[in-house]
C-alpha cells in the first residue's frame, strides 16, 4: 500500500498511445508491476487479455532498455490495447520507459540523450 500511495503522491507519471505508466524509485533489482485496469475496461477476459499483452510489451522493452530504471510501476491502458498490433504496444511501452528515465535523471539533474 505504501508503494501505491507513493505512486499517487510522488510519482512520475508518462503516457504514450494507449499505455500510461507511473513510476516510482524502490530498491528492487527488478521492476516491480502493477497493472490498474478496471471493470469499465471490459470483461475479465478483454482485462485479462490486456494484462497480458501488457507484461509481455513489458518485459520486451524492459530487455531493450539496458538503463530503464529499476522501480515500481503501475501500468494503465485505454481499450485500444486490445486491437494495437503488438508492435505498436512493445513501442508505445519502451517510448514510456524511455520518458521515465529522461525524467528520473532531470531529476538528479543529469542529462539523458533522447
């Protein structure tokens, strides 16, 4: 619970397409997932679904960013998750990955070449 109010409170939130991403720093090897798709979205399996789709989008761009900062993130989507090709998602979720750690190093006041 603690990590999801610091998410609400302190975290740093980027959307691209239909994916947005709130991101926070934990000390964690690997990144923490949380997805937040409600009953509005659809029925179980549309959420299931896009649950999947999601991790798997993921856990792709995760491996192609060497330097995404490790961290807990809740992932949300629009319904258009359902029908974008694969290819458009695992973009849409590492241009995310991308935004986060251009913003995690402003933070530190580093620079980050995009």
């Amino acid at each position: 619970r603690s990590v999801f109010r610091q998410l609400r409170t302190q975290g740093i939130n980027v959307r691209s397409g239909p994916v947005r991403v709130s991101y926070v720093s934990v000390s964690a090897a690997q990144p923490q997932l949380a997805f937040a798709i409600s009953r509005r979205f659809g029925n179980a399996v549309a959420r299931n679904r896009a649950r999947r789709r999601l991790r798997a989008a993921f856990g792709s761009a995760w491996a192609a960013s060497p330097t995404a900062p490790a961290g807990a993130y809740l992932v949300m989507a629009d319904r258009a998750v359902l029908t974008a090709p694969y290819s458009g998602l695992e973009h849409a979720v590492r241009s995310c990955l991308t935004k986060v750690e251009q913003r995690v190093a402003a933070r530190a006041g580093q620079v980050v070449a995009p």
